[in-house]
C-alpha cells in the first residue's frame, strides 16, 4: 500500500512537472509585448496610444510634425481626464496617479525608424492608403529587430498585401481597434495565411492586457464588423435612394425597431462620407460583380460636394 502510495506520488509529481515545463514552453513560444510603437497621431492612433499606455505598456506615438503630435497628445490627456473622472469617482488621488503614470508610459517622435529599433509590437493607424501603408511597412522591417511584430489598424484594405510588403509575414496581423479606442472594448485580429499561431496568441494577449475583447478573422474584405456593417448602410442609402422611406424614418426604424443606438444615416454621417465611400469603392474594385458592393450615386454626390457628415458640418444630415 505505501509502495503505491509512493509510486502515486511520484507520478502526480512527474505530471506536475511535465505540465509545468509544458506551459513553460508554451509561454516561451509567445512574445510578450513590452514596447509598443503606435504609427499615426490621429484619432485612432492616439486613441490606440492611451490605452496601451495606461495598461502599463512603453509606448511611442509617431507622426510627421511635432504640430500634430503636440495636438495628439493633448487629446490623449483629456480623455484620460475623462477616463479617470469615470473610473475613480470618489477617489482623486488615484485618478491623478492614473493620469500621471500613463503619461509617464508614453512619449512622441517624428523619426519612426530610429524608434523600431527597440519596439516588440507596431501598430500602423495611419491614412488609408494601400501605397502608402507599403512603403511605411517596407521601410521599417529593415530596422525592426526580428522579434517585432507588425501590425495595421486599417478597416478595408487587405492585410496579406500589407504583409507582402516586408519579409516577416509570419509576424504580421490586422489588428482592428474601434472608435472611440478608450471606450470600444473589441478588436479584431485578423490572420493571413502566414501569420504564425505564435503572433496570434501574443496579440491575443496583448489585447486582453488592454482589457479588450478579441475575435479572430480571416483575411476577407471589412473582416466581421465592417462586412456586416457598410453594406447594411448602403442598402439604407439604396431604400433612401429609391424613395422606399426618409432617412428620418429609416433612423427611427432601426432605432426604435432593432434596438440600434444611431440610425444608418447618423452613423455614416459620425464615422465620415468620404471614409465610408472610400471603403465601399475598394470593395467594388475587388469584387464588382457583388450587389452588396455596389456604389451609391447619392453617396457620391454628397462626397463631391464636400458633405461629409459632422466633420464638415453638413453630410446626410446639417450639423450646427
């Protein structure tokens, strides 16, 4: 009896053990991101900025201008402000502190490849332009150390064609962030057909660090989100279009009768004209024969015109 007992022991210690190195090795497999370069001062980089920054993460936030970093980060300081209002209440301390030591955790640059040097993970929200977004990728994989990880925030373009572009294709992902970043809470990772299981788990890692919720994606056009989302507006344009009901009543409808915080035409109208065309045309380009990609010629109108929703003062609907 006390033979088996030992031999009980011995092999719950030998499994202990084996389990142990197991998840040891499986850890080792996984980056741990540390430093995080964000590539864009905009609303979504700077966005993207904070709340790595405040999850305890170093973090650069690179643009072309000091001008425009200097904007970037006073936005940043005030949606902490608001950040913290929220979440530390009745405690003003904390909320200095929280402050504080997330501004601590960020600085800005205009000289992206000296900073690549020493990053683990980039994360490019810059203009969405193919071209552009190529070169960008292209120029940095020479300086960034193997290890690093690419990634694009982009929300139409394909990411395998982003990943061609350098010779770490294994270690490139979308990574699709939603505005507002600091209040958003998913982000969608998206896979090419190289992106190694390794980079998958550490971005999954790195996302719930951020205290997001992460979905996974294949490569396809708008990934889960935008494929449902843009042509549901679209085919509330198309309704508009043919006089079927007024985009008055459409935004009521799908309100009050699918429980949706805006309406079709308030929500093109918040997230841009021009960004929504721009999306919709890339789409038809790629798959023309697809009625869901199908462009508008109101859509276009108004773009032509410049109505390009609140950012102008004036889209589907005039803003005061």
């Amino acid at each position: 009896m006390a033979f088996a007992t030992r031999r009980f022991v011995r092999a719950a210690s030998s499994a202990s053990s084996s389990a142990a190195a197991a998840a040891a090795t499986a850890a080792a497999k996984k980056l741990l991101v540390k430093h995080v370069t964000v590539i864009g001062g905009g609303l979504m980089g700077a966005g993207i900025a904070q709340v790595a920054a405040a999850a305890g993460h170093t973090v650069v936030l690179v643009d072309q201008t000091d001008e425009i970093l200097k904007n970037s980060k006073k936005g940043i300081e005030e949606s902490l402000k608001k950040v913290a209002k929220k979440k530390f209440a009745d405690k003003p301390e904390a909320a200095t502190q929280f402050i504080e030591s997330t501004l601590k955790n960020l600085t800005v640059s205009t000289d992206p490849v000296a900073i690549v040097h020493s990053t683990d993970l980039v994360i490019e929200a810059i203009v969405e332009n193919q071209e552009v977004k190529n070169d960008l990728f292209k120029r940095l994989d020479k300086f960034a150390p193997e290890h690093t990880i690419f990634a694009s925030n982009t929300s139409s373009l394909q990411i395998t064609q982003l990943a061609n572009s350098t010779t770490r294709q294994d270690r490139f992902s979308g990574l699709h962030f939603f505005n507002p970043v600091p209040v958003m809470k998913l982000v969608e990772i998206v896979k090419t057909p190289m992106t190694s299981q390794k980079t998958f788990e550490s971005l999954v890692d790195f996302t719930k660090a951020l205290g997001k919720t992460a979905v996974s994606c294949k490569d396809t056009p708008g990934f889960i989100v935008n494929r449902l989302l843009v042509p549901y507006l679209m085919e509330a344009v198309r309704l508009y279009e043919r006089g079927d009901a007024s985009k008055e009543d459409i935004d009521i409808a799908m309100k009050l009768g699918a429980g949706y915080p805006m309406g079709p035409f308030e929500l093109l109208d918040y997230v841009g004209l021009d960004t929504s065309k721009y999306i919709i045309d890339g789409w038809y380009m790629s798959e023309p024969d697809n009625p869901l990609f199908a462009p508008s010629p109101l859509l276009n109108k108004l773009v032509e015109e410049k109505k390009l929703g609140k950012k102008t003062g004036e889209g589907f609907y005039k803003y005061k």
